[in-house]
C-alpha cells in the first residue's frame, strides 16, 4: 500500500502563500493502549499558537518499523481536522518522502488531508549523507539507491540536526526554507515542538 501510495505524493513548489502553519506530534499514554495526538496552528510570520487540538483514541496498530503511519496517521489527521481553521502548510515530527518506501507519516498525512506538509524529523530512518557543517544552515542531502529522498539540516549552530524531507505539495527547497523559519532559536520548528509539549503533558 505504501509503495502505491507513494506514487500519488505530489512534490511541487507551495502553490499559494502560507499564513498559518500547523505542527503535529504524537505519543503513546494510557500504559501504551492509546494514541495522543496535538495539532498546533500558528501565524506564519510570528510563529504565534492561534489554537491548539488534542484527541486520544485507541492503538489499534502494532509497532512495527516503517510502517508507523498506519499506527499513527488516524490520530494525527483527527487532531489537525480538530483545529478551528485548516493551516496553509502543516510539519510533521515525522519522515515525509525519506522513508524505504517513500511514504513516511507527513506523506500519509499530507496524502489524505491534500495539504502541503513537511517531514521534520528529529532522527534518520533510512539513507545516507555526507559531512555537515556546524552552523545554522548548512545542510547536506539524504541520499537513497542514489536518489535524494530529504535533507540533513542543521537548524542552529552546533546542535544535532533534523532530518528534513517533503511530505505532500511541497518541495524540498520549500520545506528547509520553513523549517529554518520556524525554529526561532531553538533546533525543533516551534510548531511541532509546541505539539510535542502537549502531547507529553499528563
């Protein structure tokens, strides 16, 4: 299915412009038999939370490697259908096109909501990269079977990177230009890391 799937991901420069951006995380809770999920929606150009979704449902899906979308997905696309308006560009604490199959989570997501998103994630799942600079910016390409699948981004000085690819109606140039819009200081886009913070919350 992931590898069907992948053939309808549309990777194209952002249509319009981007007002609003919406972050996405989720984590298990309720001793693992329940998935939470938070959806974060800020302006564009101050990185300011306009809203906040939750939603908790069921785990309904094994862990299995590569294949979290389907454990994830349902409660990802509640919690930003929750949201009061639906976002220009939405990131995801996820894989986007850098995944085995090229269908990572913000792929998944980005399929079924038909809204341009972004893999941002925080560890590599699959492929190769060569020497990264130390500063903000600086950047080097996630090779796999010798085709770019995602970026290796490093979004302040002298930190661990993140693993940057384009999930759905966006292009990778896009996407590491609004990843490095939205990280504020901090190695995370403050979308996502808002999300992450409620997601943890007890």
């Amino acid at each position: 299915m992931q590898k069907e799937l992948a053939g309808q991901v549309i990777v194209r420069p952002l249509a319009g412009p981007v007002r609003t951006v919406a972050g996405a995380d989720c984590g298990l809770c309720a001793g693992g038999t329940k998935i939470r999920a938070a959806a974060v929606l800020c302006d564009a150009e101050s990185m300011v939370v306009l809203a906040t979704a939750k939603v908790e449902m069921p785990c309904r899906f094994p862990y299995v490697p590569g294949l979290l979308s389907f454990r994830e997905a349902p409660a990802v696309i509640a919690a930003v259908e929750k949201l009061p308006a639906r976002p220009d560009l939405l990131m995801c604490d996820a894989q986007g096109l850098a995944h085995p199959r090229g269908f990572g989570l913000a792929s998944h997501v980005g399929w079924w909501l038909n809204l341009p998103t972004i893999g941002a994630a925080k560890s590599r799942l699959c492929g190769l990269h060569g020497s990264l600079g130390r500063r903000k910016g600086d950047r080097a390409d996630l090779m796999l079977d010798d085709k770019c699948i995602g970026a290796v981004l490093r979004t302040r000085d002298n930190v661990k990177p993140m693993f940057i690819s384009a999930g759905h109606l966006v292009s990778l140039d896009d996407a590491i230009e609004w990843t490095l819009k939205c990280c504020r200081g901090v190695r995370m886009p403050q979308p996502t890391r808002i999300a992450d913070k409620i997601v943890k919350e007890p």
